[in-house]
C-alpha cells in the first residue's frame, strides 16, 4: 500500500475518478512506475491518459526522430520547433504539464538494449513498436518480473494491441440480488510466443499478425483518430491492471477506423485451441 | 506545412476537411479531446463556444487546462493550448451561452457539422433543434465513468434528441421529504432546502417543517396543527434571524421540537420506525474504527455534525448581512459542511445510514465521475463519425457505446443502426403535445417557465390561441403581454381540448399543445402538471388509469436515453431541481441497438 499519504491537493485534482474508482486504486496509482516503448501517436494517446490518472513515474523511450509525420498524431511534441530531435526527449515537457505530480523522464534506447534489471523497476510496460523478437524476449522478462506488458501498434488507420499479464491477480466484483461482493480470482494469459502460432479464421486478427511477424510491410504514419480509440482502451487497461480491479481483456484487440467505429476483442490461444471467444 | 490526413485517408475527403466548417459546443472533459482530433486530422476551421471556467477537478481529463488557467475560459484556454498542435488551424472562441440569440439559424447554417460536447440537457435540447431548424448534420455524444456513447442526429434520416421523450424526473415527495424519509437522500434534499429557507430565496416547494396535509396523517394532528399554527405564518428565514441564528435554537427547533410534533402525528408511525428527537447534552461522539480512508470519507459523530452545523450557521449568518440570498454550491465548502452536517443529523434522528461528505458530496451535487480515457476514445469515434458526414455519408454513422464489458460477439466499442426519426416526436415531426393541468390553478407566468422553458425547452416563447381570433397570451416581445402573466388559464378560457400554438423563433420550433383538464389527484404526486406526449398516449394513459386503478399507470418508456441519464460533469447548480433524472448513472441500455452491426470480416 502507499507509504505516503494522498494530499488534499491531490484528493481535489483527482475527485472526479475517485469517486468511479475508489481511493485504494488511486494509491496503488500514485505508486506504479510505467515505460512506454515508442513515442509516436499511439504512445502520446497512452502517455497523456494515464499521466492524467496520477501514477508515480513514466518513462517515455524511443530511439527515433521527430518528423513531419508526427504533426498529425503526436501532441507531446512542438512540431514547429522539435524537428530532427529524439521524439522521447522533445514529449517530456509536454508531459510534465500535463499532470505535475508524476516524474517524467526519457531514454534515448532501443528495446535490445534493455537489462532484465532495469526492466525490473516497471509494473506495467506498454511498446506501441518491436520486432518479433525484440517482443518476444521482452515478454519472455516481463513474465519473470511479473511486469504487465503491452504490445501494440496503429499501422495508418488500424490499429491492434496485444497483452500478457502472466497470472494477474484482481478482485472480483460481483453483483448478486442488489448486493455486492468481491472475491480474489486469477487470469491467466498466454506468452507472446504463443499467439502468433495461432491459427485464427478472422481477416483482422490476420491482418495485425501479418503486421507483427513482418509479412505485411509496417505503415509509416500513425492515423490520430485510430491512436485515440486505441490509446484510451490501453490506458484504461493499464489502469485496470495497476488497480487490480476488474478483469482485464484478455488478450487481442483490434480496431480498424475505416470500419463502423466497434472495436474487436480475441481471446488469442496456441495453435491447437482455435480462437476462443470469452464470455 | 501540416501533414494530417493527406496521406492517410482518400484524397476527395481530404479535400473536403479542408474546406469544412466546424461548430463544437462545449469544451469540457470530450470537448478537450475533440478540439485535440479535429487539429490532428486538419480540419481547418473551427468555432468552439463554453460559457463555463476552469475548476480544479477538471484537471483530471481536461488536458488542455492546466493548475495556472484555473477560473479562466475554458473555450479560450482550449483554443490556445490547441492551436499548439498545428498553428495553422483556425480557431474562434466564444466564452458564452448557446443559447444566446446571437447563435441563432443563420449563425448554425456556416457549418458542415455541428458537435456537442455538453453536460446538460437543456443545452442539448437547444441544440438539438437549432441543428433541426438549420438543417444542419448534429453528432452527440456523452459519457459518464467508463461508459459513453455518439450518435448522429440529422433531419430525416435519424432520431433527434427529443424523439426519445424521458420520463418524468425524478422528485421526491413533499410528505417524504417533511415527514418521513426513509433514505439519505431524503435528507440531504432536506438539507438543501433548509439552507434556502434559511439563507437563500424561500421557495413555497421547500419547506423543511413537519407536513401537516400529509394524507398518511389525516385527521391525526389536530391539536398540534394549533400550536404550530403560529410558526408556520413566519417565514422560516424571518425566525431564524429573530433568534440571530442562535445554533442552540435552531438546532433544538428543527432536530427536537419538529420532531417531536412529528410524533404526535401517530398515524405515521404505526408501521414505521419513529424518529428520536436530539437533546444537545445527549450528543454522543462515538464514531465507528474508519482506517484507509481519506478525511473526506470519515463519518461524523453526531456530536462533531452539531459542532460543525452551529459552525456553518455562523459563518452562512455573517454572509447574509446585506440581507443577500445565498445559493448553494458544492464547492462552496462552508454551504458543503452544512449540508452534510444537517443531514447526517436528520438521517441519524430517523435510524437512517450515515456518509461521509464525500459521498453526501456525491449525491448533493449529482456529480459524475469522469476519466479521460472514456473521454479519449469517444472524441475519437465522433471524429469518425464528423469524416463520414464531411464525406457525404451521414447515413453510414453509427449509434455507437463504450460498455463495462465487450458485447457477446465480443465488440467493445459496440456500434448499432442509426434509429429512424420517431414519426410522433413533437420536435423533429410536428407532433403536437398534451399536457394535463388545472387551467383554473395554472397561471400563464407558470404555464411559460415551467411548462414552455422548463420542461419542453424552449427560450422565448410565443403562445396563440385557438379562439378563431388567434390572440397572442404569451408574447416573446419584452412587456408585450406582462399583464397577463398572473391571470390562470381559465380566465383566457383555455378548457380541455384546448389548443395552444407555441412558437419559439430563435429556435424556429413550434408545436401545439392540446390542454387536458385533470385535477391535482389525478397529477403524479406534489406535481401541477404533466406532459404526456401526443394524443394517443393520452388516451392510452387514461385507459391505465382506469384499469389499473391509478397504480402503474405512467405510461413510461423504461429505456431511457442514455445521452439524457450522463454528462461529462456535474449538473449546473443553476437548475438543480429538473436534473435530478441525470444523476442516475446508469449503464446504457442495450435495447436501442436495433441491429448489431454487421461484422466487417
Ligand atoms: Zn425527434
């Protein structure tokens, strides 16, 4: 639980969410530490919404550059001065207005060139880019460091995230006859490695897939509307998974914003369980 | 200089963004986000009005405020921080009420769309029927925790906001409230009201004393009718002032003697548990073990309810010098304490649960929990739904939700049909209304601001008669028609059958009433009319009535709007007593999906 007590400061910024969920999520908020992989759109989307929420740390990582392509999804960074500069460093400041409570740093870094050490210190990763094999082995980390991992992308107007929370441990909420109980219960997730053997029917599941193994070649913009929707729906998983209140999606999501505006949801399973749907 | 959505989306629609026009109204926790999309995507021209500051619980979710802009615009701050995103946007920002005539047909006919972005219905009425007069493409949206949703409203194709009517909102009775509260909210309600009987501007509907016409109680308190007699003459401010808001006093009236003449009404009590009146030497000043919670959430002792209400009578008494009326607020913390200290008094003398002022908080000021998550994703789904009308295919918008949980084809958001236009709707189909009323207690000062603005939402109306001359009884022109506004509608001759055309020109909207005689035991309770809709569910109503002998008998749809139960916040405190249906938060209901939408696969 927190070593140190909310403020009255806090208590007022934060009213509005408190009063949805609960003080104890607030704290365990205010204690978790979150890296983002990959400050484009997407991870802008992400940033802004659980920066809002009041955790204690992000981190903000890319190795990439500011491009003009960034004008039209990434609001962290000033496109008009921040051209050519690493898109981590240019979206701290932005970052630190948006929520002053919570300590905002940078790493200049690629994903293979993360410890298992300094991996350690996050409760939560989310990487909106990856090869295969850089998610992989990440994956393969997070589950020794019971660090809940996200994994996604908005390629152009579509947009997918993947997630392993290991056995991620919640309370239950139910609600029986007016009368409401909570009860402990685990969700397991199947690895990162698992999922792409799957053997899946739907065109959408595919057609992320193909983007993450590499068959279809990567989109280089991100389309902003897309980062929204799905930076909202990580965000509020993320938040989820720190409150340990509620059961988080498991495991595959997908949104195509040329569609009808809903979202699909997978539960992706190895190769020899088909796609099974969750009730 | 601006990249946007050249290379993303297909170039006639580029083309068309570019030369679009549009209209958001709000700039609160979606209205944020929205402004953030539309300068992402290029829309090139943007008018956005709020007539709304910045508070500090905003902060949360409204991420283009920052601690420093704090009281400031937010329809300015939001430009400025917006045009950050890309300079090269044109913004107009208006810090003002929509619905100013300033705003009127000619104004809402520039744009391509119009967007909402609002927390209360009666905005949204306006809106609503602007965009109909305008013809004008509207796309609505609302959330509420973690639930929200967007659709479209356009004339002839889909469902306005109105077509949907709500039920009636949700009041508590007069005997409930005086006499016999049973939940906390009962008594927070009291609490209120006892703050404007005591500092604020006394209203006839909110006496706080015990009820002697309570029909349970009939026949039951003749004596102490009597000796009460003699109070009820004075004004309850005027007697807290004679006694100098003496806390002694005031407690022992309200909490001891009131409650003890609520006891001599017997009848009262045979099947309920009777109050306990409060001696203040009695206080007790236990309080339960509350560990992990903030001081907010700590329940008072009774003992600390009393310090804290002698406290905010002090204080309240020092603001009404001038002899001000003060009107409550929530985050007035003083007006805060009272509240909750009041009715956790009541509630503790009639064996009721206590809260915290944090969850009395809740309940006073209807707030409504909001994320910017919920937020972000609906502002990106009504940018989906804006390409679609800019594009020329309004009809392939959506009615689109954000649920708890994915729907069973696993969809999350989940997006429906459009609904048809509901062809009895008295807004968007000419339609006309009954309203049953006593014409001869009902005044037309009444009849305008309660049955014409308050309820059907109009701003300047205008009323003719159907009595071949067309006399005007109500005229929008200031003066025109002040002498008749203390008159009843039966001194105009207005009976049952009735016709009345009411016309409201700045939202170009007009519908007939038709008036239908009913007698105030026939009206739902403590209420002096009701709209009932059209003329067929007059007549269906009245063939309940009959049937069921009165019970049952409101002929009320169950699945109500969800866009009407949620807002982005708080009800304004301006117009507390019709928004009590809105702090409901309840999950949307699946039923007006028509259609699951077809999967894309
Ligand atoms: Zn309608």
């Amino acid at each position: 639980m927190s070593n140190n007590e909310i403020s009255k400061e806090e208590v007022d910024q934060y009213d509005r969410q408190i009063r949805l969920w609960g003080i104890e999520a607030q704290n365990r908020l205010r204690n978790a530490n979150v890296l983002i992989i990959g400050m484009g759109g997407f991870g802008a989307e992400v940033t802004k919404n659980i920066v809002l929420a009041g955790i204690n740390s992000i981190v903000l990582m890319d190795d990439k550059n500011v491009t003009m392509v960034d004008g039209s999804c990434q609001f962290l960074i000033d496109i008009t001065k921040d051209i050519g500069r690493n898109r981590a460093e240019c979206s701290v400041s932005r970052t630190k207005l948006l929520n002053p409570n919570v300590k905002v740093s940078f790493i200049a870094e690629t994903i293979k060139n993360l410890s298992n050490d300094y991996l350690k210190k996050f409760d939560v990763i989310c990487a909106t880019t990856g090869s295969q094999e850089d998610i992989t082995r990440l994956d393969e980390t997070c589950r020794e460091n019971g660090t809940v991992l996200f994994f996604g992308c908005v390629q152009g107007t579509f947009a997918y995230y993947f997630i392993d929370a290991g056995s991620h441990e919640y309370t239950k909420k139910t609600i029986k006859n007016q009368e409401t109980t909570y009860s402990e219960d685990v969700q397991e997730f199947p690895k990162f490695s698992d999922v792409l053997e799957t053997r899946n029917p739907s065109t959408l599941l595919i057609k992320a897939l193909d983007f993450i193994t590499g068959v279809k070649k990567p989109i280089l913009m991100e389309f902003g509307v897309a980062c929204a929707v799905i930076g909202g729906i990580v965000a509020q998983e993320i938040i989820k998974a720190i409150s340990k209140k509620d059961p988080l999606y498991n495991n595959f999501f997908v949104f195509d914003s040329q569609g009808d505006g809903s979202g699909q949801f997978y539960k992706v399973l190895k190769e020899k369980y088909p796609c099974q749907k969750f009730d | 200089m601006a990249v946007n959505c050249a290379n993303l989306l297909p170039i006639e629609l580029c083309e068309k963004v570019k030369n679009s026009k549009v209209f958001m109204v709000g700039a609160g926790g979606i209205g944020c986000e929205l402004l953030k999309n539309l300068v992402l995507v290029g829309f090139p021209y943007i008018e956005i009005i709020d007539l709304d500051t910045i508070d500090v619980s905003n902060l949360n979710r409204q991420f283009l405020f920052r601690k420093e802009h704090v009281g400031k615009s937010k329809a300015e701050v939001a430009k400025e921080s917006a045009l950050k995103f890309n300079p090269n946007t044109k913004i107009i920002a208006y810090q003002d009420n929509i619905k100013s005539d300033k705003y009127d047909v000619d104004f809402f006919k520039k744009f391509n769309v119009v967007l909402n972005a609002l927390d209360n219905r009666s905005a949204r009425v306006h809106v609503n029927r602007m965009c109909l007069a305008a013809d004008i493409p509207l796309i609505e949206s609302g959330t509420a925790g973690y639930l929200g949703q967007t659709t479209l409203i356009k004339k002839n194709l889909s469902e306005c906001y109105e077509c949907t009517p709500v039920s009636g909102q949700k009041s508590y009775p007069g005997c409930t409230i005086r006499n016999t509260p049973s939940e906390l909210i009962h008594c927070i309600v009291w609490s209120k009201h006892l703050f404007n009987q005591l500092f604020g501007e006394a209203d006839a509907d909110e006496e706080v004393s015990p009820d002697t016409e309570d029909p349970e109680a009939a026949g039951d308190a003749g004596e102490a009718v009597q000796k009460n007699l003699d109070f009820e003459r004075v004004s309850t401010r005027k007697w807290a002032k004679e006694n100098d808001y003496n806390n002694l006093k005031v407690f022992t009236k309200l909490f001891h003697d009131d409650i003890k003449y609520l006891l001599s009404m017997t009848n009262l009590w045979t099947e309920r548990t009777p109050p306990k009146p409060l001696v203040i030497s009695e206080l007790s000043d236990t309080q339960d073990n509350q560990s992990n919670v903030i001081p907010d959430q700590r329940i008072w002792s009774i003992k600390e309810c009393f310090d804290k209400f002698s406290n905010c009578l002090k204080e309240l008494k020092e603001r009404i010098k001038d002899d001000e009326n003060l009107i409550w607020d929530k985050d007035d913390d003083i007006a805060m304490d009272f509240v909750t200290s009041a009715a956790c008094i009541r509630a503790h003398i009639f064996g009721i649960q206590r809260k915290s002022r944090f969850d009395i908080k809740s309940m006073a000021g209807n707030i409504i929990p909001a994320i910017a998550s919920t937020n972000a994703i609906i502002a990106g789904l009504v940018v989906l739904q804006a390409l679609k009308v800019v594009q020329g295919r309004a009809k392939d918008c959506r009615h689109i939700y954000m649920n708890l949980m994915p729907n069973p084809r696993n969809k999350l958001p989940v997006s429906g049909y459009l609904c048809e236009p509901n062809p009895k709707c008295y807004v968007c189909s000419k339609s006309s209304i009954a309203v049953r009323l006593a014409p001869e207690n009902i005044t037309l000062r009444f009849f305008q601001d309660k049955i014409l603005k308050s309820s059907l939402g109009m701003v300047a109306p205008d009323v003719e008669l159907d009595d071949g001359k067309g006399t005007i009884v109500i005229s929008s022109e200031e003066g025109e028609t002040t002498e008749n506004m203390d008159k009843t509608l039966s001194e105009f001759s207005i009976k049952n059958g009735s016709q009345l055309k009411c016309d409201d020109f700045l939202q170009r909207y007009e519908v007939t009433i038709v008036i239908a005689e009913a007698s105030k035991e026939d009206l739902p309770e403590d209420q002096e009319f009701e709209v009932v809709g059209d003329i067929e569910q007059l007549k269906s109503k009245k063939d309940d009535v009959q049937n069921e002998n009165g019970k049952n008998g409101k002929n009320e749809k169950d699945d109500t709007d969800f866009l009407e139960v949620i807002s982005d916040e708080e009800m304004e405190v301006s117009e507390p007593k019709k928004r009590k249906a809105e702090d409901d938060n309840e999950v949307p209901s699946g039923k007006r999906l028509k259609t699951d939408a077809i999967e894309i696969e």
